[in-house]
C-alpha cells in the first residue's frame, strides 16, 4: 500500500473517529437528562429506562467501534495495517476505503460468514461438537 493510500485511510479513520466522540458526548448529555428526570408514573419510569437501555446500547456499540478505529490507527503506526489476520494476504485498498478497521481481506471474511452461517450458535458459541461439521463437508 502506498504512503498517500495509508495517508487517506489514517484521515477517513480520524474523521469517524471525531464524529463517534461527537455522539458519545451528545449520547452522555442524554443520558445524564434522562437520569434527571424524576418519572411521575411507572409508565413514564418504563418509557425513561427503554430510552435510557436504548442510548447505553448505542454508546457500546461505539466504543467498541472506536476501539476498532483505535487499533487501525495503531496497525498503521506500526506498519502492520492491511495486513489479512486469517490468511496474512494483504486487504485490498478498495475494500479498507469502505471498512477501514476490516481486520480480513474479502475471501477470508466470506469464509468466516460462511462458516457462521453453518453453525448454529447458542450466545455466539456453537452448540455442537465442530467434528459433525466436518462429516457434511
């Protein structure tokens, strides 16, 4: 990959960087005025705690998303983004312009789904033994 390619994904990266701060912010405004408020009826106390449920859920998924960014812009630091973790092929310049924290080139993520796909899981975790995967193969 060349310096202005990686220079281009280090700014698309600093850039949704600065705009998940931006959210988390505003979303930790929200939080602390729905906190405030002091609900008359257990309606209103359900309808603040869904709400609040709802914002926390959204703060999560961009902390874990700006945990992405964080670790792409330390991989560009050390030299080691773009760089596939399954099969150690470099990812294609297109495909990180898009996804830029993608830690798989596009064959290895498709393999990964399709995989997943075969698996029935139960939290994340396959319910049955690998081994009776591989009889079907």
């Amino acid at each position: 990959m060349t310096k202005k390619e990686l220079k281009i994904l280090r700014d698309l990266l600093l850039q949704r960087r600065q705009e998940i701060l931006e959210r988390v912010g505003a979303s930790s405004e929200e939080i602390g005025m729905l906190q405030a408020e002091n609900a008359a009826d257990w309606v209103d106390r359900v309808s603040l705690d869904d709400a609040m449920n709802n914002l926390m859920s959204k703060e999560s998924e961009l902390a874990r998303e700006l945990e992405g960014i964080m670790e792409s812009i330390k991989k560009i630091d050390g030299g080691e983004y773009g760089i596939c973790e399954q099969c150690y092929n470099g990812i294609s310049f297109e495909r990180l312009e898009v996804v830029p924290t993608a830690k798989y080139c596009i064959r290895c993520k498709n393999e990964i789904e399709k995989q997943q796909r075969r698996r029935p899981n139960y939290r994340g975790r396959s319910t049955i033994p690998t081994e009776i995967f591989e009889w079907y193969d």
